[in-house]
C-alpha cells in the first residue's frame, strides 16, 4: 500500500514540476535579441486590441525591451547601456515619446525618450540593492495621452566577488577537555560573505587552519574544530591560540578571504594522584597542649586543579592512631593533626604515624594509571611541661553524724606531680565554698576535719573545693570537688504539726472525736518516723476526755461525756506526750487548746464565746462593733462642729487684762503681716550684709541663766503703741538670754536696694495722726475693729 501512494504521488507532481521549470524563466527572463512585435496598423487595431483586453481582463504589450541586467561595480567612462524600450507603434517618425517612472528613476536610471535606450547613471552595489522595479510607458509626443497602458520590469544587479568573507562572531573562546581523542569536537566558526550565494561561486566559502596545527583540525566546509593530536595535557599546556581562514570562491586562486581567532583551553581532568613534598616530617608537642589543638600540617600536591585536586588525610599506622587525628583544611588542601587524647611526656616520649593522602574525586578512565593516593610518615615528639598536681579521684564524697565530735576526721584527699621532678603538694579549702568555716584541711596530708557542730536538719549537704598547690611552682594548681553528707541522729523531738485547737460542741455526744492531730519530727530515720502518743501520768484517768492512735500515725481526740456548757467552763487544756521510735528516743509535751462551742443540730459551730449569751437574738457581733463604731463617729463629728462653732464667736474686743503685743500678732496671722517670718529667710533679713558671706554677730545663748522678766501690767485700752513699743525694744537689747534680734531689727533693714522704700510704718517720717483708718471698715468687722483701735489710740495721745 505504501508503494502503491508513492507511485501515485510521483505521477502526480512530476509534470507540474516540469511544467513550472520550462513555464518560470519564460515568465521573468526574455532572450536578448528577441523582440515581441505589435502589429502595425490603423487605430481599428489599437480599438479592438483594447476591446480584447477588457473582454480577457489582462494588458498585452504592444512593445517589448532588451534583458534587463547589469553588472555592479561598473564605472566605466560612458554611462552603462542597460537595455532598449521599444514598441512596433513606433513607425520611426519621432511622435512616440518613452516615460520611465520607478525605483531610480531620473537619478540611477535615465531613458532616451526618443529611442527607449535606457542608461545607468551611477556605479551600483548589489550588497546595498540587488534589483529595482521601474515602470515604462509609450505616450504620444504631442498631445501626452498614453498609447498603450504602462508596463512594469525589473532591472537586476549582477554580483561580482567584491565582498571577502567575515567572522561576525570572533575571537572566539572554546574548551575542550585534557587527555581527549583524535577527533573530539570543540567548537564551531562561521563566516558571512555579502556576496550573492546564488549567482556564482561568489559566496562560496572553504575553512583552513594557518595556525594550530597539528593539535587542531578544522573541517573545510561544516567548519567544525576537532582535536587531531591525543592526550594533550593540560598541565605541560593548558591554552592554545588557533587562526582559522575562510576563502570563497571555493577555495580557488583569486578568491577573497578572512581569518578570526579560536582561543582553546585545556579543561582540567583528575589524571594525577596527590604527592606529599616530603616522605618524614618531624613534630614536637609539649603534653600539656590543650585536647583538639592543631601541633602541625602535612601537604600532599596535586598538579590537577579545583575537585580533581581535592584529598582527603587519614591515619593508616602508627602507635598513636588513637591520640592523635588528621582533618583537612578545606581552603588549603593540608593536613591538620590534631591531639585526641591527654599527652603524658612520663608515660610516652614519642609517636611515629603513617598518614595517607588521597583524591576525593576519581575519574574511572585514569584508574588503570595508578592509584591516586600518597603517604607519609609522621613522628612526634612529646615535650616535659611542668604539670599542675594530680588528685587520686576527680570528685570525692564524704559522710559525717551530725553530732561527730570537734576536729574529728571527715575524710582524705590525695595528690601527686605527674612530672619527673615530683614537687611536694599543700591543701587548702577555697573558702569561698566554705563561707562559714566548718571545715579545716591538713595541709601536708590532705586530711578533712570538722571545725564547728553541724546540724542535718539546717543543711544536708556541704560542697567544697580542695586546692592542690606545688610548693616549688605556686602557679601550679589544681582543684577537686568533696561533697559532705551530714547523716542523721536523733536529736530532735517530735511535735505538733500546727497549732491546734479543737472545738467541741455543748449538744456533743460521748465517744465523738473531737480532733485528729498529727505530729512531725526533723530528723529522718532510715525506716521512717512511728510516734507514741500518751496523757500525762496525772492526766491518764481524765474524766473529760481520752485519746486514740491512728493506723496513719496520727491521734484522735474523743469526748467522754456529753453535756459540757460554755458557761461552766468555756476552754480546757489537754496536755500530750509524743513520743519517737529513734534511740534513744526523744519525746515533748504538746497542749491541746479545746473551746466550748454552740453549735446547731448538724454539729455545725456558730458560736464559741460566753458572751454570746448577752446578746439579743438574731445580732451578731460584727453588727454590735459596727454600731458602736457609728456612735463614736458621731460623738466626734459633735465635738468639732461645737468647737469650730466656739472659735467663730469669739469677740475681737481687747480687754484690759490682755496684753497689747498679743492682740497684735494675732490680726498679723490674718493678713500675714510684719510677724509672718516664715515664707522667707529671716537670717537675709536681720543682716543683708550676711548674703555675701559676711556674718560679724553669733546668735549664742549664753550660759549664765537669769530670772525670767516680769510681766508689765496690763494697760488700758488707750494705750501709746509708740512707747510701748520703745519699751519693749529697751528690754530685749538689756536682756543677755534673748536672741540678739526681733521683728523690729529684721524690719530696720526692710526695703533696702528697692525702689518703692520700706513698707514699713515703724520709722515712717509721717505720724499717725496723719493717717485715716476709716477705710478699713469696709474691709469688714475685723478690719473695722482694728480700725477702731487705731482711733481710739490717737485720740487718747491728742488728750
């Protein structure tokens, strides 16, 4: 079936192939000299030939024109004949006239209206326009009017080899790895001639090397790069420079050329094993060196590069396989040993090891060359250090009684110096773990002793640090930790757990527990606490109550009798002996408080008081207490308001047997007058010299005591306030037990530096009959009484 369809499609599509190559160049190409006549005649031809045109819808030309070729690159002296329009209208008698219109037209290309001769002005390059489209008509000369419909043909550039090939595309850059075979590909070139590719061997290109071999080899055509030596290395050469040429036409003589440059390199591949610099190396390590530190490096060399050169160390052999270890560093390919394990130059002087150096990564096509690994001997030499001392064990634990006797022996530590020279060692305890000092240490022997009582039930445990110190280096040092346990004896007895107090009912039956108590001891026997409950011996046939013990190790207390009453007997005390099981044992007397209680018929307590009795039904205590608190508010919000009430009233009228001075402090307080002290510093006042630093007068109470002064009678209402303020200034200078000031010295210096003067009467040039004190009165019923007082004053001193 499939033979069948070949067979028919052959059939088919052979004579239309045939068909369009013999029909195709007829259609764009005419020969050279051969012409296509019109034939001549009256305009009843031209008529029916544009009759025939509009009946088939198609132009046929009544003139026809030379192959329209021409060649590029032409600059000869004339101008370029490229072809001849001509129509067999023309009868040769001047009165066609030939128009070109088109691509060039007028400027590249000019036609001779009279005979159609069309010439190239201008020298052409294909590469810039291979072919033009012009349209050519035939109109009479005289009137214009076109004689047949325009005809449209193209005038093709020829090529001619004026282009040398191009690598568009270069230099180039390729790689190729090392050790490959002949024929491995590299890269791919290629190169671009303008020239036409179709007409001629113009753009026909032939690739060649003129440098690289024999390394490198290039396929004329394809223009393919292989090798063409095997196993070149790239560690003997790892970059070469290869210049490729392409000629046209074909290779042959006289063709154009042009070369680019191809910059191979040797990609690196692992064809090498690593390869340590040296077959011993030599360490020295002193043995105090700390654990995990580096003490020295191993090199093995790979000629490879990147992962091919990668390797990784390992110990094979040796004697120290276990205290030393070899890592690798990952920035510079060396060795790091390392130690593993403490170092002990008494013990072990040296170690000898066999590293071993290999790749990580292995190609599989170089394996047959060889393993791809080295190795190296390592000896190492350890150095004496001096050593801190050695304790026989890195923790000790210790037991001691806490009731173990003074200075009695806890336990021993031991030390030694490792090194060779073996200095002695001292002991010591780092008081900062012995804050207390309970425990003292043997500083020759190490032995711990008990320096103060201890006590199990305050603390437990003790943690302290023993030093060991060398006495021929004391910078040598070393510490251990003793763990103390104080084990327990009897030495504490036991007791009530709380404080109890026990309620018991007035409507209580007999028999009824009353409370469970339970006891507790501080020490802690091995097998667990078990107490002993009793009465004492005076107490044992208790007519009230009697006690039972408790399989969980605790007592009940039960009523014997019912009927008991609050107001017979409100409280009762039943003392209760505890006993413990320790040897020996310990034992305390504990009082049980039992209060009298009312309680409802459920046994629920709601009163334990006597006076509970007293109180009327239904109020409680708390109400009581409220009350009585709200009386004692009241009574004192009562007095206050009597006593504000009574400071209101008081009269402002001074009586005979008061003294003056006081009366006048007393309206100063209402204005803060001359007597108000104490908004400002009254040391500023008595002496504004003072303020810069000078202060000629001591306030010094002497010693000497004197009878107090008496008191002037009282004086009438129409008192000289002048002299008797004379009077009182008189007194207090002539009297050593007062200050050596008062409020007329502060006022004396009032005023000074300010430009409004004192405020102050007392030295006024004016005098009070000068004065009107009327305006106080509407001040109000003070200031109107002071007022008064001022009046009155005034009138008496007139009269």
């Amino acid at each position: 079936m499939p033979e069948r369809l070949t067979e028919m499609l052959l059939d088919t599509w052979t004579p239309l192939i045939i068909l369009w190559i013999t029909v195709l160049p007829s259609i764009y190409m005419a020969p050279m000299n051969q012409s296509q006549v019109l034939p001549s005649g009256s305009s009843t031809g031209l008529k029916r030939l544009n009759e025939e045109q509009r009946v088939l819808n198609r132009s046929k030309r009544g003139w026809v024109w030379n192959q329209m070729f021409v060649l590029e690159e032409f600059s000869g002296p004339e101008p370029i004949l490229v072809g001849r329009l001509h129509t067999d209208l023309d009868p040769g008698s001047s009165k066609i006239k030939y128009i070109l219109s088109g691509d060039g037209a007028g400027t590249i290309f000019v036609i001779n209206d009279k005979t159609g001769d069309i010439h190239a002005m201008k020298r052409l390059d294909r590469e810039e326009k291979a072919e033009y489209t012009l349209t050519a008509q035939a109109v009479d000369r005289d009137t214009n009017q076109p004689l047949e419909p325009p005809s449209e043909f193209i005038i093709k550039v020829q090529d001619i080899n004026d282009n040398a090939p191009e690598f568009v595309d270069g230099p180039y850059h390729a790689t190729v790895p090392e050790m490959s075979v002949v024929g491995t590909f590299v890269t791919k070139v290629t190169a671009t001639d303008a020239d036409d590719p179709v007409y001629g061997n113009s753009a026909k290109l032939v690739y060649s090397i003129l440098e690289g071999q024999p390394y490198f080899s290039i396929e004329p055509h394809t223009a393919i790069i292989k090798t063409a030596l095997p196993n070149m290395d790239r560690e003997a050469k790892e970059e070469y420079f290869v210049v490729i040429q392409a000629k046209d036409m074909g290779g042959h003589m006289g063709g154009l050329s042009g070369t680019t440059t191809v910059t191979i390199t040797l990609t690196d591949v692992n064809d090498n094993p690593p390869k340590f610099a040296q077959s011993l190396y030599h360490f020295s390590v002193m043995e105090d060196v700390a654990l995990g530190e580096p003490i020295g490096r191993v090199k093995a060399n790979d000629l490879d590069i990147g992962e091919n050169a990668k390797s990784s160390y390992d110990i094979i052999e040796g004697d120290g396989m276990d205290i030393f270890e070899i890592t690798t560093d990952a920035q510079t390919q060396d060795g790091i040993i390392r130690v593993r394990k403490p170092l002990d130059f008494e013990t072990k002087k040296s170690y000898t090891l066999k590293v071993e150096a290999a790749n990580i990564h292995i190609d599989p096509r170089f394996i047959s060359g060889g393993p791809f690994k080295d190795t190296a001997t390592v000896k190492i030499v350890v150095e004496d250090a001096d050593e801190p001392p050695v304790f026989s064990s890195p923790t000790y634990l210790l037991e001691v009684h806490e009731n173990a006797a003074l200075n009695s022996v806890l336990g021993q530590v031991t030390a030694h110096d490792p090194d060779v020279s073996s200095s002695p060692i001292r002991f010591s305890i780092d008081r900062h773990t012995d804050l207390e000092r309970q425990f003292n240490i043997n500083a020759e022997d190490g032995k711990i002793t008990l320096a103060t009582p201890l006590d199990r039930e305050t603390s437990m445990w003790h943690n302290i640090t023993i030093v060991a110190t060398e006495t021929r280096n004391h910078s040598q040092v070393s510490r251990v930790p003793v763990a103390i346990k104080v084990l327990d004896v009897n030495d504490n007895a036991p007791e009530f757990a709380s404080e109890h107090e026990a309620f018991l009912c007035e409507n209580g039956k007999p028999g009824q527990v009353i409370q469970v108590v339970s006891a507790v001891d501080k020490d802690d026997p091995k097998n667990g606490h078990y107490f002993l409950y009793s009465l004492l011996p005076e107490m044992v046939n208790n007519p009230n109550f009697t006690i039972k013990k408790n399989e969980d190790n605790t007592l009940s207390i039960l009523a014997k009798h019912s009927g008991f009453s609050r107001q017979k007997q409100e409280v009762y005390l039943l003392p209760i002996i505890i006993s413990d099981s320790g040897n020996p044992p310990m034992s305390s007397t504990s009082t049980l408080t039992i209060r009298v209680c009312g309680c409802s018929s459920d046994g629920i307590v709601q009163s334990c008081n006597v006076e509970a009795y007293v109180l009327p039904i239904g109020l409680s205590m708390g109400a009581l207490i409220a009350i009585l608190a709200c009386i004692i508010l009241l009574l004192v919000i009562v007095v206050l308001f009597v006593t504000l009430r009574r400071h209101k009233n008081e009269p402002l009228i001074i009586k005979d047997d008061e003294d003056v001075r006081e009366n006048i402090i007393r309206y100063d307080d209402e204005g803060g007058g001359e007597e108000d002290t104490e908004a400002f510093d009254i040391a500023t006042l008595q002496n504004p010299d003072g303020i810069n630093g000078f202060l000629p007068r001591k306030d010094i109470k002497p010693d000497l005591q004197f009878m107090p002064r008496q008191g002037l009678a009282p004086v009438p209402n129409g008192v000289d306030v002048d002299e008797f303020i004379n009077v009182r200034l008189h007194e207090a200078d002539n009297d050593p037990t007062a200050p050596p000031y008062d409020s007329i010295q502060i006022y004396g210096y009032e005023g000074k530096g300010s430009a409004a003067g004192s405020l102050s009467s007392l030295e006024s040039s004016t005098s009070d009959s000068d004065q009107n004190f009327d305006y106080l009165s509407e001040w109000g019923p003070r200031f109107k009484r002071l007022g008064e007082l001022y009046s009155v004053g005034e009138s008496d001193k007139e009269t």
